[in-house]
C-alpha cells in the first residue's frame, strides 16, 4: 500500500496551483478528483501508521480510483502520455 501512495505522489499533479488545473474545457473536475484523491492517500497513510493492514480489495479499490483520477486528468492535458 505505501509503494502505490508513493507511486501515485509521484504521478499526479498534486502540487499544481488550482489556476493551471482549471485552465480551459474540462471533462470531469480535476480539482475535485486530485483532492478527493489526496484526502485518501492522506487517510490511508495515517491508517498504515497507526498500523492497520489492508486487504487486497482495500489495495485494489485505491489502485482503480487513482487509475480513473489518472485517466481524466490525461484527457484534461494535465499530464502527458
């Protein structure tokens, strides 16, 4: 679960200013999505912490949102492919 919270920081665009992410048409918010992403990161860090493990679909449900989050924000040109 840390090496995909990791992974997932490192691939989306959490830092940039909310002027850049809601530039131009979108489909779906991005803003909304990187922070609703981001408030479950930040709970999944502080579970993991205070030593909760989870299962496989806990891994999985985390790993297909941030797969869908992923897939707008490239149709959004907020990352490149």
């Amino acid at each position: 679960m840390r090496q995909l919270i990791a992974q997932v920081r490192r691939t989306l665009p959490f830092e940039l200013p909310e002027a850049r992410v809601c530039d131009g048409p979108c489909e779906g918010c991005s803003l909304k999505l990187l922070d609703y992403l981001e408030g479950e990161l930040d709970l999944w860090e502080r579970r993991l912490d205070e030593g909760e493990r989870p299962g496989l679909a806990e891994l999985s449900k985390l790993a297909r949102t941030s797969r869908k989050v992923h897939k707008v924000l490239l149709k959004n040109n907020l990352l490149s492919h």
